[in-house]
C-alpha cells in the first residue's frame, strides 16, 4: 500500500485494526469466554488486510490474490481463512449498494466494517476524503452538481461530474444508519455530527456568509 495516497495508507490500516480490536471487546458474544477462540485473530487479520487489492488502487489483476496467497503461506487453517476472505469480500460500500450483503458473513464481519467505516467519517473521514479527491484532481465543490441520489453499486464506482463535498451526502453521511454494532452505531453519533458541523461552516463560507 506504500503507493496509495494517505486517504489509503498503513495508518488507515493500523486506525482500523485498533478500532475492531475495541469494538470487538465492546461487543457482547464476541469477547465472551464462550465465544469462538480465534475470533480476534479473524478481526486483526481481517482489518489489517481489508484494502489489499481495493479496486481504486488496482494496479495489476494479480493483485486481488495477494490476501489469499499470504494467508496460505501463513498456514492460517482453512476456515478461519475463508471467514477472513468472506469479511474482506463483503465490506465495501457498493456491495451494499448492490444489495450483496446476506446472511452468510461471520460475526466478526460487523465490527471490522464498523471500524473501517468509522475512519471514513469524524475528523479523520474529512482529511481522508479531502486528501483522496485531491489525489483524483477532483473538484472540491460546485453548486452546480448536486449529489446524486438513488445510487446503484455502477453509478458510485463511475465517478463522472463527482465533487468532493458531494461524496458527503453520497456515502459517508449515510454511514452513521449502516453501523452493523451496538458499539460503532455509539461511536458513529460523534463523528457524524462532526461532520454535519463542519459542512455547515463549509457552506456559510464557500458563500461568503461566515
């Protein structure tokens, strides 16, 4: 990942690693004595690999196997190995979008996407979302383009006529209601309103009113 811009970079990784470790304590039946006995080496793995072979960053087809073979050349057994993939699989936004969510996803898959959808939104999901649309040479507002609505999972990956602060109202404010946890619907509350705030003042400023 050295080569993404740091919207995408190992911080983000470690960032998300430790928020699924806190959110997995939080959450009852996953950090009880009773429950599976690998299931926080499924939550570690699973956040610190989520965004190896992220189509944004897709440089090489070879690329979306890389988690795979470093799994098997870990020896990790087998299924704990494709509840790993399973998570990773399901976590994007447009998976959700094209209603690919189902039943099927390991308990863990909750917080390791809570946790990865936490630092998309708050203090940290602005900066990200500023330094990823600058990567793009993405306009950073024109009230001339309005958000789009109604989004189908084809629509989000084309990013034609797409502003910065629109990808506020396309996803990340839409986050806070998505939170699969207990614990990151608690954490979402702070971030989101942080946000709001902040697009508030971005607003009254862009027009001149602040």
């Amino acid at each position: 990942m050295k080569d993404n811009d740091a919207s995408h970079d190992a911080a983000h990784v470690w960032r998300v690693r430790d928020l699924a470790l806190s959110l997995a304590r939080e959450e009852q039946g996953l950090s009880l004595p009773s429950s599976n006995s690998n299931t926080m080496q499924i939550v570690e793995l699973a956040a610190l690999l989520h965004d190896i072979g992220d189509y944004k960053y897709l440089r090489d087809p070879s690329e979306e196997k890389i988690v795979e073979n470093f799994l098997d050349e870990e020896g990790i057994e087998e299924s704990t190995k494709m509840k790993i993939l399973r998570i990773i699989k399901g976590m994007g936004f447009k998976d959700e979008l094209a209603g690919s969510a189902n039943n099927d996803l390991p308990p863990e898959f909750g917080v390791v996407q809570d946790a990865d959808r936490l630092d998309a939104i708050g203090a940290i999901g602005i900066a990200r979302c500023f330094t990823f649309g600058g990567s793009r040479n993405r306009v950073l507002h024109d009230p001339n383009i309005q958000p789009r609505s109604d989004l189908s999972k084809e629509k989000y990956m084309k990013k034609d006529e797409q502003t910065t602060v629109n990808h506020f109202h396309e996803k990340l404010l839409q986050l806070k209601s998505l939170m699969k946890t207990k614990a990151g619907q608690k954490r979402a509350e702070r971030r989101h309103k942080f946000m709001e705030e902040f697009l508030v003042e971005f607003y009254e400023e862009w027009d001149g009113r602040a």
